[in-house]
C-alpha cells in the first residue's frame, strides 16, 4: 500500500477535492499519476474497469523500451499502477467518471457512478475501445464465440479453429498469440495487404497456422449455441465464402470514450480530445493525454509520453494557481479557439468548499 499523501480531506458531509483527479488507468493515466503523486499532488485516479488499460490485455509488448526480452502487458500495467500507488497516487477502480463540469470557484466536479470529487485540475485519459461491426450475429454470440481479446478468451479454442478481422498490429499480433491454443486462424483482411509492422508480417506469413483470407469483409456469424461459422464476402468478386470458425476476433479499429465531454472539452469528428503541443485541452486546467488524444500514434510509448507531459503542465498549472497570478482560478480557454463551455454554465455546486484548497 502506497503512502496516502491527500492534504486536502473533506470535512463530514464535504466533497472531497483533490490537486489532480486523473481519468482513466491505462498506460496514459497511470504514469501522469506517477508523475503527479511523485510531484507531491494529491492525485486521484478513476478507472472503469481495473486498471491497466488496454495493455492488460495484451499478451506480449516487445516494442516498449526497456524489456528486450518483452514483457506481458499485464505485468507491465502492474509495474505502472504499483508505481503510481509507491508515490501516492490513490487509485479509484470500477469506477466511472459520468460528467465532468467546471465550477465557478475553479475547481472541476468529477461525477461517477458512486459519487462526486473535486478536483483544481483535470487529465483526461480515458483511451479508446473496439469498434463493433454491427454485422448479424456478432451482438448475440458475445461470450459465445465472438471477442475483442485474444489474451482474454484465447486458451478457450485449444485445438479450434478461429478467425480474426483486421489488418493492422493488434490483428496480426493477436492472430499469432491465438495459434498457440487453435490449430487454424483465419486472418480475413478488407485489402490485399497487411497494415501491421513489417516483423509481425514475416512472422505471421510464415506460421503454417494461418490462411489470410484477402479483399474480404465479414458479413454474418452463425451458429447455435455458440459460433459455428462465419461468412465472409470478398469485396473485388462479391462472392461469399463460408468459414467453419468456432471463434471470431476483431480488431477493425477503436473509438475514444470521451462521450462524457461531450460540450466540455473540443473533440475532433472522430471523438477524440484536441490538444495543444503541452496536452491542454480548450478548457484551461483540464489535460488530455493517451490514446483518447487527436494524436497520430496509438502506442504506449506514446500514451506514457504525453502522461508524463500532461502531469507536468498540470503541475505548472497549479504552481500558477497557488502562486495567484492574475487570472489564475476562472475558466478560461487555454488555446486559440472556442471555449467548449464557460464555467457560468456549469452552476453551483451546493456541497463545494469556498474555494480551491491549496495544498
Ligand atoms: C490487442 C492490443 C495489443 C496492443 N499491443 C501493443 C503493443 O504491443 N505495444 C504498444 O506500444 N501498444 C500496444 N497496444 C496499444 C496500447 O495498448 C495503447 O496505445 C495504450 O494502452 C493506450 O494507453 P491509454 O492510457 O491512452 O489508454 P487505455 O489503455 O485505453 O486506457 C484507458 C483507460 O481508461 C478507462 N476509462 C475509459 N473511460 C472511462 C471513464 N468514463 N471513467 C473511468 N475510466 C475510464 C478504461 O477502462 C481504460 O482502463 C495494443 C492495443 C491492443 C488493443
């Protein structure tokens, strides 16, 4: 257990606030957590699920430096979260964060599925999740067949047949990592060639367990009980192809989960935050770092990059407030641009302290 450092308890019937809440626990977020604890913040982090991210899902990271020999993206994301937890970061799981609103005071209120915090700075990194297909069949055999995590589900096809949908990194490395349970993976790609890492495609073209199914896109999922087959149709000649799979993975791309800010922050038409180089958001004091930033790499290196830069500026940011320079306290725009929501929208918070805490 981690040395509690918050400084800023509630009274009985307070909110609590804190100098930074972080959202989301994944690579992004845990090393801002890192960075913000270490800095002597009282730092809160809220995370959905368990923490991790997405790297707690992956079997094996062999492209973040450090571990020559890879390491497991469980381990890794354990490493992280004990990390943050050593310096005093306090880290908040299934929990998650409903609304985020400034306040007149300067603070922002955290809203989540069991309560409300405080917070005089805001990290936003809340990551991205699969995209479904939407094709027949996919909704109703989730748990049945169907899945987004080959790490998670993998050890059930020991000796089965499965496909996987897509063409970039997660695909083909995920695809492999499946051939060490099931005797045949399908790798069914819309294009005739692969989008993943030159070194993922010689390997995965030379293991006698996978059949790359080109130019195809899936169209159903069949079976009974459980998934029995999936039907593919090749885009150039429009015929349709029957593949016998118990099991079907897709990797066929993400979304970020920011609809929470929606009319909070600035958002691309994708989804994602817009930031600056410095990871501000268009609402001065909230930050965003990770693969939920409009940002052109989705990597750990990257999201674990721009926690660091994220904390760092909301430390500045706060050094600011503390020192009381003008302006500091009032929400303003942090960049060029339009403010997404000024902070008289956000009305009064009845359970609010008078002002900011200062640590
Ligand atoms: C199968 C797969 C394999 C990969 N392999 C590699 C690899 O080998 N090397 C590499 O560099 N990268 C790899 N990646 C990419 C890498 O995992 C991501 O780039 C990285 O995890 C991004 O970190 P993040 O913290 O920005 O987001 P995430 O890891 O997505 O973490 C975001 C966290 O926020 C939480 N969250 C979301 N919304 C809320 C909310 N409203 N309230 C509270 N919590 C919330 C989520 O539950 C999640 O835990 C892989 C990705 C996948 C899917």
């Amino acid at each position: 257990m981690g040395l509690d450092i918050r400084i800023n308890l509630p009274k009985p019937g307070e909110t609590e606030t804190y100098d930074v809440v972080i959202v989301g626990a994944g690579p992004a977020g845990l090393t801002a957590g890192i960075y913000c604890a270490r800095g002597r913040r009282s730092t809160l982090v809220l995370e959905r699920n368990m923490a991790g991210g997405q790297i707690a899902l992956t079997e094996l990271v062999e492209n973040y430096p450090g571990f020559p020999e890879g390491i497991s993206g469980f381990d890794l994301a354990d490493r992280m979260k004990r990390q943050a937890a050593q310096f005093g970061a306090e880290l908040r799981e299934i929990t998650t964060v409903a609304s985020l609103q400034p306040e007149p005071d300067g603070c922002f209120s955290i809203t989540t599925d069991q309560e409300r915090v405080r917070a005089r700075a805001v990290i936003l990194s809340p990551g991205v999740e699969a995209k479904r297909s939407g094709i027949p069949g996919e909704a109703e055999f989730v748990g049945r067949g169907v899945s987004w995590c080959a790490t998670c589900d993998g050890a059930l096809y020991k000796g089965r047949t499965v496909a996987v949908v897509g063409g970039g990194d997660s695909a083909v490395e995920e695809g492999m990592f499946l051939t060490k349970f099931a005797d045949k993976v399908y790798l069914v790609h819309r294009r005739d060639e692969l989008r993943a890492e030159k070194i993922a495609q010689e390997r995965a073209f030379a293991n006698p367990k996978m059949e790359f199914v080109w130019d195809s896109v899936p169209r159903r999922i069949a079976g009974s009980q459980m998934v029995e087959a999936l039907d593919v149709q090749n885009v150039k000649t429009q015929e349709v192809r029957t593949l016998p799979v118990n099991g079907v993975f897709f990797y066929i791309g993400q979304v970020p989960n920011t609809a929470f800010l929606q009319g909070v922050v600035e958002r691309d038409e994708a989804g994602y935050i817009r930031t600056d180089d410095l990871m501000r958001t268009s609402l001065c004091g909230v930050f965003a770092c990770g693969d939920a930033r409009s940002n052109p790499l989705k990597q750990i290196a990257m999201a674990v990059g721009d926690g660091s830069l994220a904390a760092v500026q909301a430390q500045r940011y706060l050094d600011e407030l503390d020192c009381s320079l003008p302006g500091a306290g009032e929400h303003r725009p942090a960049w060029g641009g339009p403010v997404a929501v000024k902070a008289e929208a956000a009305g009064p918070s009845p359970a609010a302290p008078a002002g900011p805490a200062t640590p």
